[in-house]
C-alpha cells in the first residue's frame, strides 16, 4: 500500500511524493535491489511508468542515505541512454531504512 501526496515547492510546481510501506533494515549493497522489486507507478507517465527517484533513509541517524534514479526505459534521452518519462521525477520516500548513519553522520 503506498500513500500519495503533492508537495507545493518554492518554484510553485506540484511534485508527486509517495510514501512506500515500512520493511526492515537493509544494507546499503541492497538499496537498487530494493527499489527495483518495489516499483512506484507514476500517475503523470505513461502506462505502466515507474520512473523516478527513490529516497533511502537511515535507520541510525533518519538523514537521507541515498537518492536512487530508477527508470522504466520508455523515454530515451538524446544521447540514447533511459531518462526520466516526466519532469520533475517523482520522489518515492522508501520506508525501508538503510542501517547505518547518512555519509554526513558518519565524517
């Protein structure tokens, strides 16, 4: 189950943010693979879209572990490469936590 909300930024654009269902805590090797069996659907991309950033956490320190890119192939970019179908990307807040503190924490 996965909770949708419109964030208003200083720019006054809406940006879709999901909040994923909690899970236990995961290495930081296992971030991709999390993200990638947890797939988001984008409501604004096209049918079956999953594209957008998907925010880790930490489970020591709650500070931003890591911003995973994940896309859904259907939109290239001019040099060929997956891009993002929608600008800006979805924030999808992963509520499965990273254990160990955020780079910040850890200098």
């Amino acid at each position: 189950m996965t909770r949708n909300i419109l964030l208003l930024t200083q720019t006054r654009c809406l940006i879709q943010t999901t909040f994923a269902m909690a899970q236990a805590d995961i290495s930081p090797g296992q971030i991709g693979l999390v993200a990638s069996r947890n797939p988001v659907r984008n409501p604004y991309g096209p049918a079956g879209c999953y594209c957008g950033w998907y925010l880790f956490y930490s489970s020591v320190c709650g500070h931003l572990f890591q911003k995973n890119p994940e896309y859904c192939g259907q939109k290239l970019t001019k040099l060929g490469r997956s891009g993002f179908c929608t600008t800006p990307a979805p924030q999808n807040h992963m509520t499965a936590r990273v254990g160990q503190a955020c780079p910040q924490c850890r200098r």
